[in-house]
C-alpha cells in the first residue's frame, strides 16, 4: 500500500483562489496543511523557496511534487491526473 502524500497549500485567508482551490481539495476528500503566509509573513520565503521563486497564492504541493497554483490543481483534475496523485499512486 503506497502511503498518502501530505498536501501543503500555502495561502492567504481573502485570495479567492486559495479558497477555490481548498475547495477541490475537500470535495477530493483529502486532508491538508493551509500555511496562511498573510498570518505568519516569515512563511512566505520557504514558500518562495519551495516554489522557486514563486510570489502568489496559493502555492500547492502534493507531498514532493509542486503543482503549482488554483489553475494547475483544476488542471490537474481535468485531465484525470490529479486523484493518482493525491492517492500516492502518480510517477
């Protein structure tokens, strides 16, 4: 059985993609760790480094795999790659 990755969303509580983008996460079922880098501002440099250089919100990985922002999860999902991935099962 392949261990479930752990899923980190960096974000900010009024960015209306962040909120778009938990969303999916719930309707998935999945568990996650929001890192609300508008509450603890010193997150948002690990967040950049996780990102390579990435500056906005939210910011999405799926255990080691970055994938990115609302629109490339909702990418992801559309073209059927994403729940292999939140099962553990993508490579």
């Amino acid at each position: 059985m392949t261990a479930t990755p752990t899923i980190v969303i960096y974000a900010t509580r009024s960015c209306p993609f962040c909120i778009q983008a938990k969303s999916l996460l719930r309707e998935k079922g999945v568990a996650f760790e929001e890192i609300d880098v508008g509450a603890e501002p010193q997150r948002r440099a690990e967040m950049m480094q996780r990102a390579r250089g990435r500056r906005t919100v939210p910011q999405i990985f799926v255990g080691d795999v970055h994938v990115g922002g609302c629109d490339d999860l909702y990418a992801l999902d559309r073209s059927g790659r994403l729940d292999p991935l939140l099962a553990g099962s993508a490579g």
